[in-house]
C-alpha cells in the first residue's frame, strides 16, 4: 500500500476511535452548539453518516467504470436532514451509527485496487484523483474534529 493509501485508512482508524471517545462527554456537552449559529457535536457527529453512505454507494462502486458519476445530493437538504436526527437520536446510537459506518467505508477503501487510486474522477467541473477526493474528505472530517476538540478544550477550562 502507498504511503497516501495508508495516511487515508490510518485516518478512518483514528475518526472510529476519536468518535468513540465522545461517548464520555455530558448529554449537555454533546447537544450544545459549538459556537453560535453553529451545529452541536450531535448535529456534526450525525452528518457524516450520510456522505459516507454516498461515497460507499454512488461515488467507490463507479471506480473503473466509464459510467457517469451520479450527482451528489444537495448539501443543504442532506445536512439539515442529519443534523435533525442527531438532534432526535440518543448520543450513543450516533456514534454507533458512525463508527459502523466508517468502519464499512474503510474496509472499501482498503480494498481499493491499487491501480484505482490515480484513477481520474470527474465531479462536476472539477478533475481529481481518488487519492486526492479522499484526501480531501479526511480534510474536511479533521476540520470537523478541530471545531469539537476547541470547544471541549475550551469548556473543560471554564470546569
């Protein structure tokens, strides 16, 4: 496995045992929003569930294919729909949800030929490498977990 191959599947690893640990904060903690304006660790937590789902099924089964990737849903549509059930769901079910989930999708990219990780993929404008759409999704998670761990830092303080 490559070394950027191997950085990505360390990363889904390490999200399953960060979000795991969540499991140790307060109820208030976990539906508090991060800032104002902004969704609760629930809420971020629940979203991610969803895009994983997409990529297993609409993004990694097209890989070596010439068919068309299907669009991605709307953002807004999609997030709004899981944060609200991160909001309706018991703490420890959203994580579970999460890390079953992410565990799938790594056991997928794991077994991702090697032949397929410069495959070129077309979303929308844009031209990427799967490397770097990964790379890109593992960006956008460890955004995420550099939001929640402030805020936890920052009311761990105030204790």
């Amino acid at each position: 496995m490559n070394e950027r191959r191997e950085s990505i599947v360390l990363h889904h690893q390490e999200m399953v045992l960060w979000v795991e640990s969540l499991n140790s904060i307060s109820k208030e903690e976990w539906f508090r929003p991060i800032e104002e304006s902004k969704w609760s660790i629930a809420e971020v937590i629940s979203h991610f569930v969803p895009w994983d789902e997409f990529i297993m099924n609409k993004r990694l089964p097209y890989l070596g294919s010439s068919d068309p990737l299907p669009p991605a849903p709307d953002p807004q549509i999609l997030n709004e729909q899981s944060a609200s059930k991160g909001r309706a769901s018991e703490q420890s079910a959203v994580i579970q949800s999460f890390i079953e989930t992410r565990n799938r999708l790594a056991t997928i990219i794991q077994e991702i030929p090697e032949g397929a990780w410069q495959q070129l993929l077309q979303l929308g404008e844009k031209e990427l490498t799967l490397t770097d759409y990964l790379e890109g999704l593992s960006d956008h998670d460890l955004h995420h977990k550099h939001e929640i761990e402030r805020v936890l830092a920052k009311q761990n303080a105030q204790n």
